[in-house]
C-alpha cells in the first residue's frame, strides 16, 4: 500500500500538524460540553493574553514554555476563530488569507471569511463584515467556550467576555440579536487548556524538543572546554568553574517563564515553604569525588543551584556530570573519570578501573532499559521506578555480577513545558522520559573501601498506541553527548613530563649542538669540526617522520561482553616515528607514547572524521614510570 503522506505535509508546521492539534480542541470541547469554542484576538478581546496563547499553539505551532512566553504576532491581531463539531469558520484579513488556508486546508468543514480589498480600505463596512462573522459564527450555538481562566463564578466570566468590543458589537440592536452572554452560556476553558493540552507532546511538539536538543549539547560542550583548560598540564587555566555553563544555561532559559508562573496558569499553585513540586531532579551540576556523586540521588531547588561549587577533593577520581534543557526538559546524566584509564596504576589505578566497571554496568543498564519491551511493562505503571529497579537489579546481577553497589534508577515523564508528571503513560499518549541508571556504594575489591557512585542518564520520546500494548520509543534524544572522558590526574603529570622530555630529546629539541667552522675562501660553507651524532633517543621512538600533526585517542572503557561501546576521546599533537611508534600530546592524556599494532597485512586502518585514520594502538610503558 502506497503511503499518502508526502514529505511537505510534515516539513514545519505543516497542516497535518495543524489538523492534530485542531482535533486536541474539538476533544477539549467536547469533554467540556460546549458547542463552540471562540477564540478573538487583537483590541476586539482587550488583547486578551489567553486567546492569543491558543492561536499560538493552534496556527503558529508554537510549542511548551516558548508558547507561554512568546507574543502574538501583529498581522493576526483581526483574526476571530470559531471550532465547532460541525462547522469550523476563521476570520482574518488579505494579508493572512493564503497563510490561514493553508494551515486550514486538512480541517473537515472550515470556512475562511476574508473581506473585499474594498471593504478593508472602509473602517464601517470592515466592522460589518467582522461582526457578521461572528454572528454566523456563534447564532447556532447555546454554549460557548473560551480560552479565558475560570478565576472566579460564571457571572464574572460572562462580565469579562461581554468586556471585548467585538461581543459588545454583537448586542447593537443593528444586529437584533442582543447581548451574547444573556442567551448563551459561557464555559472557561482556560484550566482544560493548560492542564491538558498545552502540557501534551504532539508531531509539532516532537519536532521542536529535537531541534533544542543541539542547544544542550552546546552548553555540555562548553563546560568541557572549561575542564580542558583547568587540565593538571594545560598552561592557561579557566575562569569559570565547569559547573557554569550547564547552570547558566538552565538558569537564562528559565528567566521568561518559572515553575511557579505555569503552575498558576495551570490553577494549581503550590505553598511557598513546600518544595515538593520545584524540586529538580535531574539538576544542572557536576558532583566530584566520593562524597559528592552520592548526592546525585537527591533533588535541588532553584536556589540551590550550584553557581561556584567548593574546591573538588584532591585525591577525587571521578565525577557525575548532569544537564536539562531549560525549555523541553531533556536531560542527561554522564560520569567522567579523573584519571587516565590506561595510564594511572598503583591503589587509585585498581579504585578507577572499579568505577569505569561500574559506569560501564550501569551504561549498559540504562540501555537495556530503554528498549520498548522494557518501558512497555514498567512506564504506565503508577510504581514504575520500582519496577524499573527490580528489572536493573536482574540485569545487572545476570551480565555484571562481578560489580559492587546498589542500583537505583530515576524515571521521570515529563511534559511539553519541562515539567515532571507524576502521572503514568497513557495509552495514545506521547511523553519524554528520563532514565538514570546510578550504582551507588561502589566499593574496590582490592581494599574493600567504598570509592563513590556512578550514572549514566538519557532521554527519549516514548509512546503508547491505543490498539497496542507494546511501547513506542524514539532514537535517544542525548545519544550525541560524549559518553565517557577522562583527564590526566595531577599524580600523572610527572609521567607526562618523562615523555615530553623524551620526544623533544628525540626530535633535537633543547640539543647541544656541534662547532661548526667557516671556510675562509667560501664563508657560506660551514663545516663541522667533529661528525654529527644522533640527538639521544631515551624512549626509543627512531627517527621523525611527522612532527606536530592533528590527532585523536579514542579509548573505549566498556567491561568485556557490553553491546555498546563506551568512548572517550581525546584531540590533541601527534608526533609519528619510524619505529612504529607515535606520541600523542593533549589536555586530557598529556603526553603519552603508543605504538601502532600490526597484523599479518600490515596496519590496519578505518577512516575517521575530519580526514584523519583510525588505527589500533597500544599504550608503550617505557618512560611512563609508575
């Protein structure tokens, strides 16, 4: 069967789209038990915000927080709109009329009411035209809905609607048909909108969450920039502490719009002391050392936010790195390794290979979890993180029985304007969900000490078809955010130091050189007085055949038998010989020696990004001490 849905009827905001959210009203209207709802814009409603947010989210396509915040746009301050179960009728001028049937062109029944060029140029035969609109539009109905806040008894609301210009034009005895409000009753549907359809993720809304989620991973990119520069062996240390770029971000695109702010348009306003419902968990922060990662389990309110977090332990080995989208929700846990993985021995190598055991479990995990199979049974439950639990308590003794601690998993349904639901997924319902998979009490088997916790967190689009009990689920919205990093530790700098001086040796750098002597009778000529000996080669490397070129480690940490592998890449100089050997200088590894593995057929080799080659390495241990 050949799909009817071409690829411009979903680009933007696209009349399908349109049509889905027009069909959100009709159920909202029917559940209220209107027979119409009105929407009027511009000075013909006072400039009511309440319609002009409707508009936005019915023909604009505007989306979660960006809806609440953003204003109407100029040219459709004369629209009027009337959705009924039989008949659906706008009202705007030339200038939007293409706009307006387009956006229309999927609505069963609907009729666009334009006036002439002739009538638009006379101000009385415009307001004619416009209030006989509107006497079309609402004479057949008995009930009429409206999208103003219920705020108080039907009296006032009826009071307030009978305040626009344009239903004060309709009870002229012109028109005889007397005040709207005395012969019709009108229906706030104010709380029915902010409650359950701003909140809802649709096509329109999917679509925008996804194009917000590069923002993150610019504001995670930068925060490792920030870590870079504070390296033990960079030269030009940050200003800003890592933790700024994720808070800061969070914190500017909150400004618009609060918590508190959408929960007093949805009429639920919580107290002032309690903290229950502005609790953020996950939170924008990054947590170092033992100590601190166990608090990723707990909830921060706004004010806890951590803008200049205290001096990080000197002898940590890892940290947990958290982000969330201000506007979407979208949120990502990661855990980062202060300490090479390949470079740091003695007791903190075997407490960091533990940890990055551990990290790799619960990676994995959350993977696992992840799979529609596994939301299916567990995210429309009411108890679904102790479901979730129990699951990642199964998988993890099944495939990592071998790794300490206690699993605990965070899942979070979050709705359109970022905020967390309690409620259960629905069937026919779309959310975005966050699954944090953290191993707490982690201890290294060597001294049976308890080194700290580990997560791994990502988001993902999931939902429920009403004629299936089996989950749908998106690609994973935070795929792209660096999986796993490391830096050097300041133990490591000496060995780091060991191979500089080594390869500069090698390369005759800082090497005395011989006397050398003119001649006389050709002064351009210099002649050695004792032949040139080789710089010292105290590692071995042989002789230079590319100084100073692009290059990239990728170390994958994952434990032996995981699916996915789990990276961590460094950029920085590389220096290649003709021993087969190369040294590699960046912020995250320092200088360290590697030496490429051949096979039978020579190198081999993948290509990687940037124009560069992969090719399999393996660290060398002399000059590394330790």
């Amino acid at each position: 069967m050949e799909c009817c849905v071409e690829p411009g009827d979903v680009a933007g905001f696209s009349a399908l789209a349109c049509r889905d959210r027009w069909l959100a009203l009709q159920r909202i209207s029917e559940a209220a038990g209107v027979e119409c709802l009105l929407l009027v814009l511009g000075p013909d409603a006072n400039f009511s915000r309440e319609n002009e947010v409707a508009f936005n989210w019915l023909f604009c396509g505007l989306t979660g927080r960006d809806l609440l915040a953003a204003p109407l746009d100029r040219k459709y301050e004369e629209c009027v709109v009337c959705l009924s179960p039989t008949r659906s009728t706008v009202f705007c001028k030339q200038a939007v009329c293409e706009e307006v049937v387009v956006s229309t062109s999927m609505w069963e029944a609907c009729e666009v009411i334009v006036p002439s060029p002739q009538e638009e140029a006379d101000v009385d035969a415009y307001d004619a035209r416009k209030v006989g609109a509107l006497v079309r539009m609402a004479s057949p109905c008995s009930s009429v809905g409206v999208a103003l806040p219920s705020g108080g008894p039907e009296q006032e609301l009826k009071m307030e609607v009978e305040r626009w210009p344009l239903v004060q034009a309709y009870g002229y005895d012109d028109y005889g048909h007397g005040f709207l409000t005395l012969r019709k009753s009108v229906v706030s549907l104010g709380p029915l909108l902010q409650q359950q359809v701003y909140p809802r993720w649709d096509l329109q809304g999917v679509t925008w969450a996804q194009g917000q989620v590069g923002k993150l991973h610019g504001a995670w990119q930068e925060a490792l920039l920030v870590q870079d520069r504070n390296s033990p062996v960079g030269d030009r240390p940050a200003q800003a502490t890592v933790t700024a770029p994720l808070v800061d971000y969070f914190e500017y695109g909150r400004l618009a719009l609060t918590d508190e702010d959408i929960l007093e348009l949805r009429g639920g306003v919580a107290d002032q002391g309690s903290s229950s419902l502005q609790l953020l968990n996950p939170a924008p922060r990054v947590l170092v050392g033992a100590a601190e990662t166990a608090q990723v389990l707990q909830g921060l309110t706004m004010e806890q936010l951590p803008s200049s977090p205290s001096r990080p332990p000197e002898n940590a080995l890892h940290m947990v790195w958290e982000a969330v989208d201000p506007l979407t929700g979208i949120a990502v846990a990661r855990t980062y390794a202060l300490g090479s993985p390949v470079c740091t021995k003695g007791p903190d190598g075997e407490r960091l290979q533990t940890l990055l055991q551990a990290y790799s479990a619960a990676a994995e995990c959350c993977r696992h979890l992840l799979l529609a199979g596994t939301l299916s049974a567990s995210a429309s439950s009411p108890d679904r993180e102790a479901q979730l639990r129990h699951a990642a308590s199964t998988f993890l003794h099944a495939h990592h029985p071998d790794v300490s601690g206690e699993p605990h998993v965070l899942c979070k349904l979050i709705d359109a304007t970022g905020l967390t639901s309690d409620a259960s997924l629905r069937a026919g319902s779309t959310v975005l969900l966050f699954l944090r998979v953290a191993i707490t009490d982690v201890v290294c088997s060597a001294n049976k000490v308890m080194i700290g916790t580990v997560a791994y967190g990502d988001s993902i689009f999931c939902s429920l078809p009403s004629l299936s009990g089996m989950a749908a689920t998106s690609q994973i919205l935070t795929w792209g955010v660096p999986r796993f990093a490391s830096w050097i530790a300041p133990s490591e700098c000496e060995r780091s130091t060991n191979v500089k001086a080594g390869t500069d040796s090698a390369l005759g750098i800082g090497v005395p050189t011989v006397r050398y002597v003119a001649l006389g009778h050709r002064p351009s000529v210099r002649v050695p007085l004792e032949p040139p000996q080789p710089p010292p080669d105290p590692l071995g490397l042989g002789g230079p055949i590319e100084t100073a070129v692009r290059g990239a480690l990728a170390t994958d940490v994952a434990s032996p038998g995981c699916s996915q592998p789990l990276v961590g890449l460094a950029v920085g100089t590389a220096w290649t010989f003709d021993s087969g050997r190369l040294v590699l200088s960046s912020l995250r590894t320092g200088h360290v020696i590697l030496e490429v593995c051949r096979n039978e057929h020579g190198f081999p080799a993948v290509q990687a990004f940037d124009g560069l080659v992969w090719v399999p390495v393996r660290l060398v241990g002399q000059g590394l001490g330790g």
